[in-house]
C-alpha cells in the first residue's frame, strides 16, 4: 500500500514552510491556486554560433538551452580546466601545497602552444603554476604540474580520465594536460559544463584564480583570454581555448545575487563571437529564469510512522540541498508532492530511502528527490513491538473500510 501525500507551500519571508497533509490510498491532487495565474511568455534560447554550447544552472544543473551537448568535440586548453581540477583535488587533500617548488623539465619548458615563459631547471612556486594555467593559459605550466603531481603526463592523464569518470562525464577522453590536438583527446559540451559545476562548488578557495584578469612572470604581463571578465559584469570565471580543430571555445560563469549560470560555447568562429555569443547565453538565463533554494539537506521536511521502533516517529530530509530552476515568475505555482511506501518499520538505518520528493510546476516535474531517515530507528522492546502490532492491524482493518466507503 502506497500512502501518497501534498505538501503545501506557504511564502515566509522568502523561506517555504512544508507542511504534509495525508491523502489515504487516492493519487494526490494538486492545490487549484485561488488566484488566476499570470501568463507569462519564456521566449527560445537564442540561435548561437558555435558548434555546440549548453546553458546550465550551477545550482540546480539544469540545462536551459542546448545544441550538441553531447556530441565529441575537441576541446583545446578547455582541458586545463580537468588540470585544474586534479590540482584542487591535491591541495585540498594536503598531497602538494602552495608553497612547493616545482622543477622545471626539458618538456614542460618546450611544449608548444600558449605559455608562462618558465625556463629549464627553474623551482617555480605551484601557486605561480597555477596562475600560469588559469591566467595565461601556459602549456609549459601544465605539463610541470602534470609531472609533479603524477611523475609523467601520461600517468596525470589517468588521473584526469578517473576524476572524469567520477564526475559522470561520460563522453569525455584525456590524453594530455593542455589540450594540444589529438584525435583520442575529447569532451562534450555538457561534461564541461559538469566540470565547471565540480569546480566552483568543490574548491570555492581556488575559483578565485578564474577572475584575475593579469599575470605577470618574468617582467611578461598577459592578460586573461576570458574576454567575459571586462565585458560583462556578473562573470567571474572560467576559461578559453582554441585551436584551428577546436575553433574558438569558452566556458563561462556568471553569478547575479544568488543566482550562478555557466555557459560552455564550443566551435565559435572567432575570439569575439565566443565572447558575444556567451554573453546572450548568460543573459538570456538572467532574463528570463530563477532559481530558488527549497529545502536544506540539514533540515527535516516532516515526521513519518514507524511501526515497532524504538522511537514512534522519525524526521525524513534531503541528502543535498534542493535548488529548482523555473521560467521567472513562477514560484508562487510549485507544489511538492511527498510519496512514502507503507508501512515503515524498524529498524530504519540513518540514510536509509523512504520514499520520494517530487518538484512539479504546472504538471510537470522540476524535481525529484528521495527523502532519506536523518537519524537511526532500531527496533523497539517487547512492549513497543506488541502495542504496535495491535495498533497496526486495526490501522489496517480502519484502511481497507474507509476504502470500501469511499468506492462505494
């Protein structure tokens, strides 16, 4: 037997107060608002010129515009990014540290392609190496990091295909540190753009380094290829590449209050065009969308019956906070819908799935989360286990009667 029940939404002082309301046996129905519903327009996304490009909510993940998103493209020094990421990993970790010197090799000072300007022999800092990377691009820079942390690039490019995996980009090969061209070396679109996500929820200490618009190492001052940074004024990140298999390739992100997007164009014609083209991407997400954050995963959504527990009731939560990404001035018309498989009994391991919920907005379903035991429920003593036996044949014997009533 399925025990379906509404949650309510009820505006606090922009905070959703959840409030369930059991509905026996029947499907739940939705909450018919009191007041008509406003018609509002959400246009297309805009035709953009590039190969391929997504749109993605930070928060939410959602994807609000695509074209090609999975399709294998050659993603040149957009492959700095995963660098970066298996170097976050590290420092995060305490396997390398800021302040180590990196000794530059034969290899990294003469790959080809954008560059630090490092020299043979030289002890560079990795805070210096990363700057390099993000800032200048530096193909030399990469390929040291690449040898210092694993011992050859060929050995980092395993690390970087383990933590691609990981990150659920499935379509996505690595064979190097910097993206030069190779056929076997790829990436998609929409696993950048999950790549970017990892970054800037998982190392907010290092996405700092994506907004610094200059670098200067030995009296050489370059400036950031993100062209974003001076143009439009809510971007703080990410990073550009281009060869001539490539094209022109930028994945953007951009943050308006509490609101991020992250923009991945690839294939772009030229410098300008990425740019432009990222910017009316960006823009139509900040025009047209919101994002609200519904529940913390911290927090309880209701109280649900457990039968022959140590404890009568038990909270059910999220395992991460829920974000849902709407066409804009639609909040007032979401609904949540709690599913609970009955009947619960113990014992119920913290953790454990309960049941479901489910985000809808006018039907459809924005999204859907298990509700999870925030704490443990062992099994009751023998007075709990007998009281609970008798109380849950007559729920039962009450069940099937009022069901018997309601089909007539």
């Amino acid at each position: 037997m399925l025990r379906k029940a509404i949650a309510s939404f009820s505006l606090v002082s922009s905070l959703i107060v959840f409030t369930p309301v059991t509905i026996a046996a029947n499907p739940p129905v939705m909450a018919i608002p009191t007041q008509p519903q406003a018609f509002i327009v959400t246009p297309s996304a805009p035709t953009i010129n590039a190969h391929g490009y997504v749109l993605m909510d930070a928060n939410s993940g959602k994807i609000i515009a695509e074209k090609n998103a999975n399709e294998r493209m050659a993603p040149a020094s957009l492959t700095k990014l995963m660098t970066m990421y298996v170097i976050s990993d590290a420092l995060k970790n305490g396997t390398i540290h800021l302040d180590d010197k990196v000794r530059i090799s034969q290899k990294a000072w003469q790959t080809g392609g954008s560059r630090m300007f490092v020299k043979v022999n030289d002890e560079v800092p990795v805070r210096d190496l990363l700057q390099g990377i993000v800032v200048a691009s530096g193909n030399d820079a990469s390929v040291a990091m690449a040898e210092y942390l694993a011992g050859t690039e060929d050995a980092f490019a395993s690390l970087m295909n383990n933590a691609a995996k990981q990150l659920g980009m499935n379509h996505t090969h690595f064979v190097d540190s910097n993206g030069l061209p190779n056929p076997d070396h790829y990436s998609t679109p929409l696993d950048l753009a999950l790549l970017a996500q990892a970054i800037i929820t998982r190392f907010p200490e290092d996405y700092k380094l994506y907004s610094e618009k200059w670098f200067t190492y030995n009296h050489i001052r370059q400036p950031n290829r993100n062209r974003l940074l001076w143009r439009f004024g809510f971007a703080d990140g990410l990073k550009t590449g281009h060869t001539d298999a490539a094209g022109y390739c930028l994945v953007g992100s951009a943050k308006k209050n509490s609101t991020r997007y992250i923009s991945v164009v690839m294939g772009a014609p030229s410098d300008s065009v990425r740019t432009e083209e990222s910017i009316r991407l960006l823009t139509y997400g900040f025009r047209f969308f919101e994002t609200h954050k519904l529940y913390d995963k911290t927090n309880s959504l209701a109280s649900i019956r457990v039968w022959k527990g140590k404890e009568k009731m038990l909270r059910v939560g999220v395992n991460d906070d829920l974000y849902v990404t709407m066409p804009a001035g639609q909040y007032k018309n979401i609904h949540a819908i709690v599913q609970i498989a009955e009947p619960i009994k113990a014992p119920i391991l913290k953790g454990q799935a309960l049941g479901t919920l489910q985000i809808t907005l006018n039907g459809q379903t924005l999204a859907s989360q298990p509700l999870l035991a925030l704490a443990d429920n062992p099994k009751g003593g023998l007075w709990r286990s007998m009281i609970d036996s008798i109380s849950f044949s007559f729920n039962k014997l009450f069940s099937r009667t009022h069901e018997k009533i309601n089909n007539g």
